[in-house]
C-alpha cells in the first residue's frame, strides 16, 4: 500500500478573473479534497455580490457567493470539504484556479485548498 502526502497551496485573490491555485506538474491531476477561503475586511466598489468559481482548466464545477460591503467589515472563512474521493480534475495537466466576478477592491481574500496529485 503507496501513503499519499496531502499536498495544500495558498493563494491571495484580488482580481476580478481566474487566479491559478494548483497547476500539478505534467501528467498528473490534481484531486481536490476541500479549501478554506479566507475573508478579511474584504470590499469591493459599491458594495456588491461576489461570485466564486472553482475551475478545472476552463471548466466551473464549484460556485458559491456572497455580498462583500462598500466599506470593510469582518467576515468569517467558508470552510467547504468534498465528500468521497473530492473532485478529481478531468484531464492531466489542467490548473485549479479561482475566478471572482468583481476585483476586490480592500481587505484580503485568501483560498488553501489540499488534496493530491495523482
């Protein structure tokens, strides 16, 4: 029997667009197991709903939101865990990224996310 290491990345995510997370090296997938997207004292322009989007190469297959104010407030992290084997991407080689619908525009929004490379 082989033991996998559960591999974690972080990244800070501002920009309204995909932000590369996890690009596995070539041949392999990467297998998400779950994230925490960390949320702090985060705004945007005019105060707004935010969408997220976890994409495997182009393709969405998590979304979620929530309202981020005009002006900074505290907000708490979204754990969100996979059930099963989580989510094996589709093809060798595609990156895990984040897409935001709007730029955050003051606090910090961060995502871990850990899985495995297989």
């Amino acid at each position: 029997m082989s033991l996998k290491s559960v591999i974690t990345k972080t990244a800070g995510v501002s920009a309204a667009g995909d932000t590369v997370i996890w690009t596995p090296p070539a041949g392999k997938r990467f297998q998400l197991l779950g994230m925490l997207i960390g949320i702090a004292a985060a705004s945007v322009a005019g105060g707004a709903g935010e969408e997220i989007s976890m994409k495997d190469g182009a393709a969405v297959f998590i979304r979620t939101g929530f309202y981020l104010p005009a002006t900074a407030l505290a907000q708490a992290p979204i754990l969100i865990e996979l059930p099963n084997d989580g989510y094996i991407s589709t093809t060798d080689g595609n990156v895990l990224s984040m897409n935001l619908s709007s730029a955050i525009t003051g606090g910090i929004l961060d995502v871990t996310v850990w899985g495995y490379e297989r």
